[in-house]
C-alpha cells in the first residue's frame, strides 16, 4: 500500500492570541470590509446607471471596482469568522481562490501622463501594492516572521481595494456628480 496524503485544509496565521484582541480585529476588519463595500459598490453603481458615464475611462473604473470587491469579498469575510469564531481553517478551495484573487490583482503599466498631484494618490497605492509584494517574495529566510508574513499580506490585500474609491472619485467631478444624483434620486423615492 503507497504512503499517499492529500490536503484538505491549511492553518492560517492567528491575528491575535488573545480574545479581546481578535473582538477587536473583528470589528476593525467588519469596517474596513464596509468602506470597501460602500466606495467600490457606489463606484460600480454610478457608472452603471449614468450614460455620460459610459466611457473607456469608466469601464476602466467599473472593472477595478468589480474586481475589488472581489478580491476583497474573498479575503476578508474569512479573516473576520477567523477572528469572530476563534478559528484558524482554510479550506483548500478557498486558500486557491484567494491565490487566485491576488494574482488577478497584479497591476498593469499605464500609458497616462497626468499631472504630478493628480497621479500622487495612484502613486502612493501602487507603491504600497508593490512594496508589499516585494517584501513578501522577495525578502530573506532570515529575516522572516509570521507577524511580518501577516502586516504585509494585509497590507496587500486590504488596503488597495479600500483606498481606490477614494482615488479614483476624489477628483473627478462626472463620478462626483454622478453619485449626487444617485443620492437625490434615491432619496427622494423614499
């Protein structure tokens, strides 16, 4: 009879030893997810229902959005029952579409020549992206830690799709528009 195993399920890094603590991390990562859900999902909306939006720029913004959520609608929720439940397990299948999730993250070199100050906040999330990611692979056996394993892998995977609705509607006064009037038109049906 062969010596065979297979795996079933992985064991993930605790955020936090003590109860309080992953409470804590709960909470902070249920807001998080929120901002994510909100800015991305208002995103998504605006452009969806308002055809002067319906331009290559803002099918651009919609894909991000999109993939955002997804990217965030799979790490997320697993890491607050984690921290909720007290619990540690992954199943293969879902450590594969996280994987999965975060390659389909990766970048894309853009051909755009804007303004300093405008580019400065896609900048700053793409440096930290990158940075993290670098960090990640790249850095020495001897140095490696799990709570630095863990602030990188959050800070990857957390902060950009989170941050890019912000970016992407700070200054733009068609998406700004758009979700006004989303807001009055909503607002007056109810």
């Amino acid at each position: 009879m062969p010596n065979s195993s297979s795996i079933s399920e992985f064991l993930l890094l605790a955020l936090a030893d003590t109860r309080q603590l992953q409470l804590l991390h709960f909470w902070l990562l249920l807001g998080i997810y929120l901002a994510a859900l909100l800015g991305n999902g208002l995103i998504s909306t605006a452009v969806a229902c308002h055809h002067r939006l319906h331009t290559p720029m803002y099918f651009f913004l919609l894909n991000l959005a999109l993939l955002d959520l997804g990217c965030i609608s799979t790490t997320l929720p697993k890491a607050m029952a984690n921290a909720l439940w007290d619990t540690r397990h992954i199943s293969y299948a879902g450590c594969v579409a996280q994987t999965f999730l975060a390659v389909l993250r990766m970048p894309s070199e853009q051909g755009q020549h804007k303004a300093f100050s405008t580019c400065l906040p896609h900048l700053s999330v793409l440096s930290l992206f990158l940075s993290t990611g670098m960090v990640a692979y790249l850095k020495p056996p001897s140095i490696s830690s799990p709570l630095l394993d863990l602030v990188v892998s959050f800070l990857y995977s957390v902060v950009p799709p989170v941050m890019n609705p912000l970016i992407y509607s700070m200054r733009n006064r068609e998406l700004k528009d758009a979700l006004r009037k989303l807001f009055t038109y909503f607002f007056l049906q109810h």
